[in-house]
C-alpha cells in the first residue's frame, strides 16, 4: 500500500510543473505575439512613409510642371503644410504605438 501523503505530495508536485510549463508556454506565445505586432507596425509605418513620400514627390512634380511661372517661393507655403500635416500624422502613429506598448507591456 502507497502512503496517501507521499500520492499527495507528488501530485501537487507534478501539477506545479505542467502549470509551470504551462504559463511559461503562454508568456512565450504573447511575447513572441507582441514582438510580431511591432514588427508589422513597423513594417506598416514604414510602408505609409513610403507611399506619403512618393505622392508628395508625384505631387510635387506635377506641381512644378503645371505651374513653371511660379517662383520658388510659391510653393514654400504649400510644402510646409505638408510637412506639418506628415509630422502630424507621424505623431498620431507614435502615441497609437505607445499606447499599445504601454497596454500589452511589451
């Protein structure tokens, strides 16, 4: 016959690891989670600089193609709004990348 203390106390033992193992599994698969979502956001931010300085760029060129008579000065305002609207939005998607740094704990 098995002393029913010595089942017990094997187990409890056998329970804490396979919770263990368990919750080590789980923080892995979240880290690993949150570590994927920065790496596309990064790759998303990346891609919306990309595709803003190329319309700037577009824009720009049919700009100076539609107006020749206008000076170098012309454009100045147009461009720093622009540049403004950019530092604007590229503010918006760092507090939006805080935020989700500061919920998930990553």
């Amino acid at each position: 016959m098995t002393n029913p203390l010595v089942n017990a106390f094997f187990l409890g033992r056998a329970t804490a690891e396979v919770l263990s193992e368990e919750l080590e599994h789980g923080v892995t698969n979240l880290v690993s989670r949150a570590g994927q979502f920065d790496a596309e956001q990064r790759e998303r931010l990346r891609n919306l600089t990309q595709t803003i300085l190329e319309r700037a760029e577009v824009e720009a060129s049919s700009a100076s193609q539609s107006r020749p008579e206008a000076g170098p000065a012309a454009g100045n305002d147009d461009l720093q709004e622009v540049v403004d609207e950019l530092r604007a939005e590229i503010a918006q998607l760092r507090s939006a990348l805080q935020t989700y740094r500061q919920e998930t704990g990553v």
